[in-house]
C-alpha cells in the first residue's frame, strides 16, 4: 500500500541518491577498517533512515510494508553494512515493541530508536538454539519486582553498539515455545556483558556478538505487553515482516550485481569484441534479470496483502526463500561473468559474493523456510 505516491517517489529519488552518492563510494572504507563512518551515520540520521518503519506518533515514517520493500530494493544496492547499522531500529529490534509493547514501554524508546539516539538488537538466538527457536534456554526468574535474567546469545546484530535488547527468555518450565517471554533490556543494567566481536565471512562493518546474562536484575515492567508466555508469538510476528524486509534487500542486491556485470561484460572484450555479445553471457545475464523480476513480484505482492491485513506468513517464507537464494544465485554468475578480476578483491564483486550468502542464513534458514511452506500446504492445502 503506498499511501502517498508522490511523497514515495521523492523519498526513494533521496534514498536512491543517497545510495548512489555517498554509501557506494564509502563501499571500500568500511570493507578496509570494519567501521561505517560517523559522518555517514550522521547523514543517516538526518535522514530518518532510523525511523522509516517506527510509526509517526513516535517520531517515525511509519512505512507502510509495501512502501518498506521498495526502498529496500534501494539500500540493498550497496555494502550491507549500512543497512544492517539501521536496519534492527527498523527492523527486528523495535518491531516487538511496535507490535506488542504497552503504551509506556513505546514512549520510552521509540522515539529515541527513531531518531537513531538508540540502537535496538534483537536477541534470540543462543549457542543451542537458532532455527529451533523454542529451545531457548536463557531464564527470567521472577523476584518481587524484577526478573533475573541468565544465559548467553550468540551472533546478535548491531549487539556492539546497541542501548536496548529485545530478549527471549524463559519464564516458566512449560515445554517448547509456551514458556517464552519478551524483554525490553538496557545494555547498561548490571549483568549484561558484550562478548567479543565475531570475525565473519563478509559483511565488514555489520558487527555481531555474544550477548552474556549473568544476573542480571530487569524491572517487571519490561515485560513486552507486561504478559508472559507471549515472547514466541512475538518474535514470529517480529520475523514474518523480518523476512520480507530481508528479501527486498537481497533483490537489491542482485540488482547491483547484474548492474555491475553488465557494465563489466559490455566493457571487456575478447576474441575481438565485447564479451556481452556472447550467448553464454547472455543467458547468464537474462536468467539473473528474470529471477530478479520474480523476487520483486513476489516480495510486493507479499507486502500488499500484509498491508491489506491478511496472513502473509508462508507468504513472507516464500519471498525470503526465493529471493535470498536467487541473490546468491545472481552473485555466481556475476563472478563467473567478471572471470579472473571476479576473484579479485579489487573489483569488489568478490565481495559481494561473501556478503549476500549470509542472506540465506539469518531471520530464517532456506531449510526453515522450506518447513514453513511445507507444514502450510499440509495443513491448508496449496
């Protein structure tokens, strides 16, 4: 749903600049030194970029999902560590409080989380307790007016530079998802560590780490919706509209790999001419064009009928499956296509290439996706 056509087209002609303009040529800075520039965070926050989805009440743009996809397909077409910097504001780390958070609890964060004063994480997974979600094995013991928080999160986005974690915890001894609950975590309360940095694959300057409870004394009322058992549900509604927005930033990716391949492949030449005019190229080129096509209709279509208020679950799974392995499919070809220079850090193609595989991994492997899907079409039929 775009609610104002013409403030969208302005707002993705600015983002689309900006894109352009001053995060593409910052590209090689932050893959050399594993930091985003302050000035750029800067930039970003004058920008609202830390708000687009927050709703307007609190400070926010309060995008609607469709109107989120599209810019999405905008900041996925540089370095993923720009928008992996304000994405869990947007994204995973404030959508448990937009989505079930009281009153109170919205007016004490949003606004900062808006304004980009205050990064949010989103800590769910632990070292035995990943795709199987409702192993979470961290506990909040209730005592007087606090919870006691005890355990250990791994691979946490943004977990470096965070002021608030959204944290599933366990609250009662009920099997499976039933006894998980949602927090609102400050990362200055007593008890709360930083693990080291990890060292990862790709994505230079999208920092993740451990995040250790030991003790650690939280107010009763940072309880998301002040209910317990509740924080499964939470964070499955958190991760529905995740996987949407995920799948809209590996399309832009994708874009920016077949934009670069081109302009490589009309530029190179061999046996006397431009490699662009060799079939094999060419199928290489249109295969990409074509599955890019296809993840934007699907993620769309997908983020319309959420906007209309239907259940877009296995809908979002779909999207996310599909267009993050389509993403890394895209990015195959681009290196094949670049040849010996697509090994070459020099191209930056190569990094593409590492950055968009772990697209398939978060908010959801491919392999989860894919029993989502199934145990829909077991139950409801295609």
């Amino acid at each position: 749903m775009i609610r104002d056509l013409e403030t969208q087209n302005i707002l993705e002609s600015t983002i689309e600049r900006f894109v352009q303009e001053v995060l593409v040529p910052a590209e090689n800075i932050v893959a050399e030194t594993d930091e985003i520039p302050t000035d750029i965070i800067q930039q970003m926050k004058e920008l609202g970029l830390f708000g687009l989805t927050i709703p307007e009440t609190y400070g926010g743009l309060g995008l609607t999902m469709e109107e989120e996809v599209r810019l999405g397909f905008l900041l996925g077409q540089t370095s993923p560590a720009f928008r992996s910097y304000i994405g869990t504001n947007n994204g995973i780390g404030s959508s448990g409080l937009v989505i079930d958070g009281t009153e109170e609890q919205k007016q004490k964060y949003l606004p900062q989380l808006a304004a980009g004063e205050l990064i949010a994480s989103f800590a769910l997974t632990e070292p035995e307790a990943g795709s199987d979600a409702g192993s979470v094995k961290t506990t909040a013991v209730l005592e007087g007016d606090y919870y006691v928080l005890n355990g250990t999160k791994r691979f946490i986005t943004n977990a470096p530079h965070a002021g608030i974690f959204t944290v599933m915890a366990r609250t009662s001894n009920e099997p499976g998802a039933k006894g998980i609950s949602a927090f609102v975590v400050e990362a200055n309360t007593p008890g709360v560590s930083i693990g080291k940095r990890d060292v990862k694959m790709g994505q230079k300057g999208a920092h993740t780490a451990d995040v250790i409870f030991e003790n650690c004394r939280v107010p009763k009322e940072q309880l998301i919706g002040l209910k317990e058992g509740q924080g499964f549900k939470t964070a499955m509604k958190v991760l529905d509209k995740g996987r949407l927005h995920i799948a809209s930033i590996a399309t832009g990716a994708a874009k920016r790999m077949l934009k670069d391949a081109l302009a490589y492949a009309k530029d190179r030449k061999q046996f006397g001419q431009a490699i662009v005019d060799f079939q094999l190229i060419q199928g290489m080129l249109a295969d990409s064009k074509m599955e890019i096509y296809a993840a934007e209709s699907m993620i769309l279509d997908a983020a319309r009928r959420r906007d209309a208020g239907e259940n877009v679950s296995t809908l979002a799974s779909c999207a996310k499956y599909f267009a993050t392995e389509m993403c890394c499919r895209v990015a195959d070809r681009a290196v094949q296509i670049f040849g010996g220079a697509g090994y070459i850090s020099e191209y930056g193609i190569e990094r593409f290439y590492r950055d968009v595989r772990l697209f398939r991994l978060y908010e959801g492997t491919s392999q989860i996706q894919q029993v989502i899907i199934a145990k829909d079409l077991i139950k409801n039929g295609v």
